[in-house]
C-alpha cells in the first residue's frame, strides 16, 4: 500500500513486537500492521481510515517505535562498610525464570548485609534472548568486576546475568560506575527492545 507515492513500510516502524493492530487494507490478502502507535509517535495523517480514523492514530511514525524496559535511564545503588572487615557490593539484572522475567538485585556485607530486588518485570512480548554490555563511566573508581554471561545473545533458559560488583578491606573506600545496555532479539534474532541503566557501587 501507498500513500502518494510512499509505501506504507516507508511512513511506518515494523511490528517486530507482534501486537500491532491490524488495519482493513490488504497486501497479496496480508492485512497491513505496523508498530501500535503506543510504543512511538503519530505522524500526519495519511488519508486512509478505517471506522473513520486515520491510520497514523493507529501505527507509530517510520524511526520512532522503542520498546525499553520501564527501568530504562535508571540508576541502581549498592554501598558496603567495611569498617574493620572486608566488605562487599554488587547490583546485577538478571533472567529470573526461562519465560523471561528480570530483577534487578543489590547485596552488600561489611559491618551489615543486605540483599535487596529494586526493580522487577517482564520481558518484551516476542523476545526470546538477551545480550549486555558495560562501560565504565568516566569518573569511576579502578577496581570493580563485571560479570556477564551473554556477551551475545542469549536464551532465557540459561538466565543470564550482569554484575558489577566490588570489594575491599578495612578502610577501604572506592566508588565504581558502570553504563549498562540490555539488548532484547526475537526469533528471528532481531533487536526489538534497548534499555540504558546505571550500576553504582561504593565501599566505605
């Protein structure tokens, strides 16, 4: 299908999450569906409607869909006191079951411990895999490990993880940042879903 020349596909994002709605124009007996507009912006009306709506109040405009986690540009803290012990922190997200829900966890030990889920949910419909990756931010303290056990992408069944964690001794004190990006694929082993969050730990 077209509007004035520019084919549907060309005014519209894909429905690579699979919800789009679909709308009364055919293609080879195809009904036409782009990503639902929720996950993205309207653009100007087309000139086509269906049940006297156009269908840009319908599908979200061509480079505007996104489908990050509801944690996306957060920050997620871990702090442990080492006073006169050896004192640990660390805050991983990881898979939590094989259909694909996810916490995000800090520990700390050293003078008290603590283990704490501050954030938790689904994954994207239609992901099937996962992949991290961390970069330390400009600022952090040397010390820190990151754990990651899907460098590429990676099934759920396997729930996988990211950690940064840190540790030190008495009178230790250090304060690590890393940017973390958790990348979601379909079947078809295509990125549906980028979320950005921040790990934070200290030792004091």
């Amino acid at each position: 299908m077209k509007s004035q020349g520019v084919l549907f596909s060309d005014l519209f994002d894909p429905d690579v999450i699979g919800d789009g709605p679909k709308a009364g124009f055919d293609v080879s007996g195809v009904p036409q569906h782009f990503a639902a507009l929720k996950y993205g912006l309207k653009r100007a009306n087309i000139g086509y409607a269906i049940n006297g709506s156009d269908l840009s109040n319908l599908w979200a405009a061509k480079g505007t869909a996104s489908y990050p986690l509801s944690i996306n540009g957060s920050t997620f803290f871990a702090a442990g006191s080492s006073g006169t012990t050896t004192s640990t922190a660390s805050v991983r997200f990881i898979i939590t079951t094989s259909a694909g829900a996810w916490e995000v966890i800090s520990q700390h030990t050293g003078g008290s411990s603590g283990t704490i889920v501050q954030a938790s949910g689904v994954s994207p419909p239609g992901a099937v895999s996962v992949q991290y990756s961390a970069v330390e931010n400009a600022g952090s303290d040397p010390g820190g490990s990151i754990t990651n056990t899907a460098t590429s992408p990676t099934a759920f069944a396997s729930l996988p993880v990211i950690q940064l964690g840190a540790g030190g001794g008495p009178s230790t004190s250090k304060s690590i940042s890393f940017s973390i990006t958790i990348v979601y694929f379909n079947a078809s082993s295509q990125a549906i879903s980028t979320t950005n969050v921040t790990f934070d730990v200290s030792i004091n």
